[in-house]
C-alpha cells in the first residue's frame, strides 16, 4: 500500500513536471516574438504551493547547498526583486522577460517606456490578479477593473486633495515633537525600537487626519494602555458609520449598478487605505534613520538646509504654504530612500487583448496581448505621504542628530557596516522591511 502511494505520488510529480517543461516551452515560443532577452523559470512566482513552500525550501537549501542553482536561484525567491537590484537589467538589458509555465514576465526599466506605459492606460492595464490579496473585505482601488476604476478613484481621491495637508503638516510636527522628546529622555541607551516608533508616528498622523483628533504619541519603551479613543476605536468606529450610511443608502435604491460604493467595498478601501497610507510611510521612515545614522554628512546636508530656511522660527510657527515647498533637500532623502527600499517592489501591469508597440532605447517591441508588464500607477495619498515624510524629517534634523550607539571598541566604519547590512536584511510579504530593525540602536542627540 505504502509503495502504491509512493508510487502515485512520483507520477503525479512527474506529470506536473513535463506538464509545467511544455507549458513553458511554448510560453518561451511565443514570447521570442517580442525579441529581447528571455529567462526560464520552471515554477511561477503566483504558484500557491510556491508561494507558501518556497521560503522554507530555500531557507533548507542554502544551509546544506552550496552552489546558487542558477537563473532558478536568483528569480525563484521571494523578493528577488530587492536582492537583485539592478543587476539583472545590467545583465540583459532595459528589457526582458521571465517566462514561466504560467505567464510571459516583462521587465522594463526604460524610464521613457515607462513613462509612455504610465500614460497609454488603455493599452497597459492594472493587473488585478496579481492584487487580489488586498480584497480582504471585497473589491477596493487596487483591484478595481479599468472601468470600474474611475468610481473608486472619484470617492477615495477627495480626501487627499491640497485642503487637507497642512492638518497633516502640523500633526505631523507634533507627532515628531513628541517623538523626539521620548528620544531624547534616553540618549546613551539609545531609542529602543525606531521601527515601531515610527509605525505609532504613521498610525496617529492617519487617525488624526481621519477623525480630525489628535492623540498623544507613545513610543514603543512606553506600557500601552486601554484608553478610549485608540485608533483601533476609532477606525472601528469608521466603519461602524460608513455601513450605517451605505445601507441606507441601498435600501433606498434600486438595483443598478452603484454610483457609489458598496458595504464590501467600503470595508476593502478602508483596510487599503490603512495598509498603503500607514504601512508604506512607518517603514520609508525606519529606513531613513538608520540610513541617515550611517550618513552623518546626509543629515548635515538636510540641516544646512533648514537653517537657512528655518532661521526667522521654531518649528511650532512653521507654516506649511510657505515651509514645505522650500525644503527640496528632504525631499531628496525621501526618494533615495525609495529608490533603494521601495515597500512595493514591482507594480504590474498587463497588455490589453491587443499587441502593443513600445519604444525602447533604439528598438520598438511588439507586446503580445495579455503579457504582465511592470510601470508605475498614481497613487491618490502620494501627496499625504510626502507631507508627512518631509515633516517629520525637518523636525528630526533641525536640531538633533541620529547616531548609531556603538558596541564596546567599535569604529565608526565599523558601526556603519552593521547598521547598513541591517537595511539590507529584508523580507518580503506584502511590504518590503526589515527582518529585524532593533538589532540597531539609534540615539536622537541635541546638535
């Protein structure tokens, strides 16, 4: 009996296995018509089992192996994009494709392709598949359809328009203030999780955005309480509300297609919103201090800033019109910062039922209908996040710096070193981090 099962389950891997070699032969076939460099992978990244077994697997094997199993290796990880890099473009070129059993992968790092992906919206489509994970509660802007888009996008961009940043500019700075002073109580000790300092920051900034009330920051050394009014209260309360609404609203109505949005899909954009306008930001945030800890003279550039800007006030008169524009040097550490350790490494997209020609370099490639793309999507709280990023990082540095607190005999150079192979130790679930941010400790020090 034994044996019969054995038996069953070899051919049942064996006929997955030519199954997956064919299927991914004649991907790899059809795929040759775009004519850029073009790379097998038997076992596609959305693969379920994969997805779940996978980690442990390579976790096994790079214990016992040790060899890097090639082209399998490098794109079969999850994550691979971050450890990558750039490096794989440099090898194949602006272009290329990832073929599996399951779908045709392109890659394109052209900024004017993309920029051209980015503007064809028609013929370059959200790939909704590939974001079905966020439906937690049901359909939300990330998964909307390019028809259904516009509705979601109509209700969920009017709460990030100009009037609403300068509440998130002065929350902000509070936020930070607050913050800072927990920072500063402990200077030899050092901060004790920066990580989840800046998640409580991001947290409080979106609940007071949200209910227009402000709530004390607490840092992560601080005992969490039972208060009333903690952001899980209020967004339960959000909720609670926003169905109430919605189901007057559709006993009220008939059965056409919705106008607005429906119960699920209010519950979905809510989850979405708290996930991509707090999750996003804590971890750009605990990034950039440890990369500015590592880059003193970083935090001496952005500081040199804000006294020239800064010179005629403290941070309590800083007024957003006049302030935020004119710190471009903040700014900058906020792209680099998301240049190197975006939380979302690929954004997909996907050709029309359609080829479609794109330019780039030199050569114009004809993509088949239906294959998966990467280029960029707009994102209705860039703005939000950029305020909130700049503040933040203005209120830090104007009259503190953050140094990385050294082991016992440790250099500077070598402090460096820990501190940046800890940014470079990531995992990715549905957002880029840090495996273990509190292996640094930072100290916040009066300058």
């Amino acid at each position: 009996m034994i044996i019969m099962i054995l038996q069953l389950l070899v051919g049942l891997v064996a006929a997955w296995s030519a199954w997956s070699f064919v299927a991914m032969e004649l991907n790899y076939k059809w795929a040759s018509s775009m004519g850029i460099p073009l790379v097998r992978l038997p076992v596609d990244p959305l693969n379920i089992p994969w997805l779940l077994l996978g980690p442990l697997l390579w976790r096994f094997l790079d214990r016992i192996v040790p060899f890097s199993f090639g082209t399998f290796g490098r794109y079969s990880r999850r994550g691979w994009h971050f450890h990558e890099k750039a490096n794989s473009h440099l090898q194949y070129g602006p272009a290329w494709a990832l073929v599996t059993p399951r779908d045709v992968y392109v890659y394109v790092a052209d900024p004017n392709a993309i920029h051209d992906m980015f503007t064809r919206r028609g013929d370059f489509l959200r790939h909704i598949k590939m974001y079905k994970l966020l439906e937690v509660y049901g359909p939300c802007i990330s998964t909307a359809t390019w028809t259904d888009w516009p509705r979601h996008r109509k209700i969920l961009a009017a709460p990030f328009n100009e009037n609403i940043m300068e509440f998130v500019w002065d929350e902000s700075l509070n936020q930070t203030r607050d913050m800072v002073l927990s920072w500063t109580s402990s200077p030899e000790s050092g901060i004790a999780s920066v990580a989840k300092d800046t998640r409580n920051l991001s947290l409080n900034v979106l609940a007071a955005t949200g209910f227009r009330r402000s709530y004390k920051f607490r840092s992560s050394s601080q005992p969490l309480t039972d208060e009333a009014g903690t952001y899980r209260d209020a967004l339960q309360t959000v909720l609670d509300n926003a169905i109430f609404e919605q189901s007057k609203t559709q006993t009220s109505s008939d059965r056409s297609a919705p106008k607005g949005l429906t119960v699920n899909e209010i519950f979905s954009n809510i989850f979405v919103i708290n996930f991509a306008g707090h999750d996003t930001t804590a971890n750009t945030l605990a990034f950039s201090m440890l990369l500015l800890a590592a880059y003193p003279e970083v935090q001496d550039w952005v500081a040199e800033e804000l006294r020239e800007i800064l010179k005629n006030g403290d941070d309590v008169k800083w007024d957003y019109n006049e302030t935020f524009p004119k710190l471009p040097r903040c700014r900058a550490v906020l792209l680099e910062t998301l240049r190197l350790f975006p939380p979302i490494m690929a954004l997909p997209k996907y050709t029309n039922a359609h080829p479609q020609h794109l330019r780039i370099g030199d050569k114009t490639v004809i993509i088949p209908p239906s294959i998966g793309s990467d280029g960029p999507q707009n994102c209705p709280g860039v703005k939000f996040a950029q305020v909130e990023f700049v503040a933040v990082l203005a209120c830090v540095l104007k009259d503190h710096r953050i140094d990385v607190v050294r082991e016992p005999n440790e250099s500077f150079a070598e402090a460096k070193k820990r501190t940046l192979a800890t940014t470079e130790d990531c995992n990715l679930e549905l957002l880029l981090r840090m495996r273990n941010a509190d292996k640094i400790r930072l100290a916040c020090k009066p300058f």
